[in-house]
C-alpha cells in the first residue's frame, strides 16, 4: 500500500494522503546533497536532461524544490516551482521510469498546485514538449488548456522543438 505523506516548509505537519501499492512515498524538502542524485535522475528520464549546473542553480534560488522519496529514502522523484506575482510555474517535474504509471505523477501535481494555493498564486502555468504525450495527457486530464506555443523553445537530439504553455486557474 502506498501512503503518501506530505511535507513543506509551509504545510509542516506530515500527512497521509492516499494509499496505492505496498510502497510509502513521502514528499519532502530538496537539499543541496541530493544535487548529483536529481541529475543522474534527470540523465534517466529526459532525453536532453538539465545540466547539473541547471539543478544547481534551481536548488540555490528561492524556487521551491520538492522530491519525492521511497519507505528506504531513495528519491524517485523531484519537482521544482517557482512562485511569484500571483503565478505558479511549473518548472521541472520527473517521476522515475521504474515508478511511472502508479498515479504518483498526478499526486505530484496536486501536491505542487496546493503549493502554489498557498502561496496565493492565482494561476499555475507549465511549458511542456510538443512530443511529450504522457505529460500532455495528464495536464489536460488535470484542467490544465493550451494558451499558446513557444517555437522551438527546446532543444532535441537532433534540433529544436516546439513547447505547448499551459495554464489552469488556481480558485
Ligand atoms: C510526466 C510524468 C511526471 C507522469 O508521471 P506518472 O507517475 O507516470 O503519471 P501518473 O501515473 O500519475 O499518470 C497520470 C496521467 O498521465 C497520463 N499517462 C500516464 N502514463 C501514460 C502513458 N503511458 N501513455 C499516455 N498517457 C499516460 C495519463 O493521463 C494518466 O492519467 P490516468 O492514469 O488517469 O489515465 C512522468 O511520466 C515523467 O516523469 N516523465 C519524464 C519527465 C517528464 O516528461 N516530465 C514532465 C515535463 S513537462
């Protein structure tokens, strides 16, 4: 059974949330050390991944960072958002390929969306590939809508892809 338990500088009190496998995952706080873990992370999940440089740089800043750990401490997954002038925005969200498809993505995004709540952000905004179907799917399903393409706004193997800007209202 999975249990999620939730943790922030802000939501304080750890919480279970919901139950799937026999696994429990907790949400916790990310830290400097887990620098060369987030990147190995990124290595195996994006095709062109973040420099460790890039995940230096957003563990630095005041963005909030956000991993998700196994019941042994592993980190299978890592978020970051940036709050500021009444939008949340979605920068970075990775589940490990091993985890993927147990409905931890869409727990992630909830988690992250009350982050911005709380934060009294009045809309959540993310840019996602123009390929990346999986993720697609689960923004839209989540209320997410297209608002508009930044062209060739990525880079890819082989060239430039487009990103899709997507919003929902945080009510
Ligand atoms: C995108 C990502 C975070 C989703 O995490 P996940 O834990 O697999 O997602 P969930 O199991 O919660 O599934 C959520 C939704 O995603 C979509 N989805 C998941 N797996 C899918 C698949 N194989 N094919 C199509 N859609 C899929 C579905 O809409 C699903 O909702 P449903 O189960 O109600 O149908 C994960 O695939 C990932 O980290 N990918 C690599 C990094 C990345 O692309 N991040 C997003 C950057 S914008």
């Amino acid at each position: 059974m999975i249990s999620f338990l939730v943790f922030s500088g802000i939501i304080s009190q750890i919480q279970p949330l919901v139950s799937l496998n026999m696994t429990k995952v907790f949400f916790d706080k990310m830290k400097p050390e887990y620098l060369d873990q987030i990147h190995q992370l990124e290595i195996n999940n994006y095709p062109v991944p973040w420099s460790k440089g890039i995940i230096k740089d957003c563990i630095r800043s005041d963005y909030h960072g956000v991993v998700l750990k196994n019941s042994q401490q592993s980190i299978i997954g890592y978020a970051f958002l940036m709050t500021a002038c009444d939008e949340s925005h979605l920068l970075n969200m990775c589940v490990d390929k091993g985890q993927q498809g147990q409905g931890l993505g869409r727990k992630f995004l909830r988690y992250l969306e009350n982050l911005g709540k709380y934060n009294r952000c009045k809309v959540f905004l993310l840019e996602v590939r123009e390929s990346n179907t999986v993720a697609k799917n689960l923004y839209q399903s989540f209320g997410f809508e297209v608002v508009g393409i930044r062209k060739g706004y990525y880079k890819t193997l082989t060239g430039r892809e487009n990103a899709i800007v997507m919003t929902k209202a945080l009510l």
